[in-house]
C-alpha cells in the first residue's frame, strides 16, 4: 500500500479512507501519470475469508488499493472509532472512471462472467460513455492453459481500465499477473456487469440507505445464501473484538 494512501485496517485488511471523490481523483492521477493501479473492492464476506485463509489474505494486502465497498466494513470502521470517509461501490467507481474516461478518451477492456453478459454489459457501456473505446470482452470461464492466451491479449490493447468479474476466489489471478496484464488500472467488480447487462437489478437506494443491498441480492440469488452467513458472523466478531478490530494484526 501507498504511504500517502490513509488506510485503516480491519481486521487486518488496510481499506482505504478516501471518500468516493478523492478515490476518483487518486486513480484518474495514477492513470494519467502512468501508474499502475490494482483496486479490490471489499465487504465483510471478503474480510470474513481473509481471516480464514491466509493465502487470500496475503493476495488482498498485495492491491494498491481496497476500498470499503460493503455497508458492513463502513460500520465497522465507524464502530471501532477509525471511520472511513464513506462506502466506495465497486459498480458506482465503475461508472465514475468511465465518465473520467470520456475526458481522457480513454480505453477499457472487461473480463469476467458469461459471454453473453459481458457482451451486453459492453454494447450498454458503450452507448453510455461513447468516448471511451471498448477495445476487448472476454467471458471468465477459462482455466490456466488459456491464461497465456488472454493475458498477451490484454497486454497488446494496454487498456487503461481493466474490469474483472471473476468473483473473489480469483483475485489471486489478478496479482499473478498485474505487470504483464499492462493495463493503467485493474479492479474486481463483483457482480457489477449483471447489472449493467440487465441480468439483475440494483438494489432501490431505500434498501441500500438501510444497508440491506445484500438482502435485495439475496432474494435475486438465494444461491449465495451460504456466502451471506459470514455477514451475521462479521457482526459478532466486530462488536466481541471492538479494541482489536483496527489494530494490524487481529
């Protein structure tokens, strides 16, 4: 992590406390100086597995930047007395780096969920920020003897924005090859393209100013019931660990 970056960490993970502006700002700079950024938006699910597993642990500390996406790990910041300035989404830093796109003209290459999806994820983002040139989109569904292939794709366009939606377990992917990607900037935006394609809806901003997004993704995907019980237990874990849940080491 940047030392000019003011992190906080939670259990651990340094997430950044630049409000939504400034992350804009520090991203649209590091771009615009030619420096590469890998960004991880994280919620407390996220948090929950980096206490459980080590190895992405070490992978989420190794992004130049994590911001709190989740409603949880703002409370939590707030709770343990070390507030962030505010919940950074990864949908909405999306679209706030395609409108700096469209001053920039720059260039944008998405990776990740089905071919269809992603297909209109594009075709959608396309009409909406016409200045910034779509140059590739590729589905997520590959395995390691294509990684090769995709990367030396990605390298030859040298997008300026990077998106990736290959769930968490596959930041790793991310880490190993950031440097040869030769991308500007680099993030996980979850389930992000479903909602531009139209696959699945946003939550109404009722539910998400009572921090209950994840109940509205929930009732479109009760598949991801079993992942969503590690939020009760963040909860418990930050309200039973109130002294420790800013310190370095949990």
């Amino acid at each position: 992590m940047s030392k000019q970056l003011p992190t906080v960490p939670i259990f651990g993970i340094p997430f950044s406390k630049l409000s939504m502006d400034e992350t804009v700002q520090y991203i649209t700079t590091a771009i615009e100086e030619g420096k590469q950024t890998h960004v991880i938006t994280a919620n407390p699910i996220m948090v929950m597995e980096a206490l459980n597993n080590p190895e992405f642990a070490n992978v989420m500390k190794k992004a130049d930047m994590i911001v709190p996406d989740g409603a949880g790990v703002v409370w939590a910041a707030n709770y343990a007395g070390e507030p962030v300035a505010e919940r950074v989404t990864g949908f909405d830093l999306l679209h706030r780096l395609m409108e700096q796109g469209e001053k920039h003209k720059w260039t944008a290459y998405l990776l990740g969920t089905s071919q269809e999806i992603i297909e209109a994820a594009a075709e959608k983002l396309q009409l909406q920020y016409p200045l910034v040139r779509i140059v590739g989109c590729r589905n997520g569904f590959f395995g390691p003897n294509e990684d090769e292939e995709i990367v030396e794709e990605i390298n030859s366009l040298r997008p300026h924005l990077l998106f990736i939606a290959r769930g968490m377990e596959k930041e790793a992917w991310t880490i190993q090859y950031k440097e040869r990607l030769g991308a500007s900037f680099m993030m996980g935006v979850g389930g992000t393209f479903d909602i531009i394609s139209g696959n699945l809806k946003r939550a109404p901003i009722v539910f998400q100013k009572l921090r209950l997004e994840w109940l509205y993704r929930l009732a479109q995907e009760p598949k991801r019931f079993k992942r969503m019980l590690s939020l009760p237990k963040f909860v418990v874990k930050v309200v039973r660990n109130k002294e420790n849940v800013t310190k370095t080491r949990p």
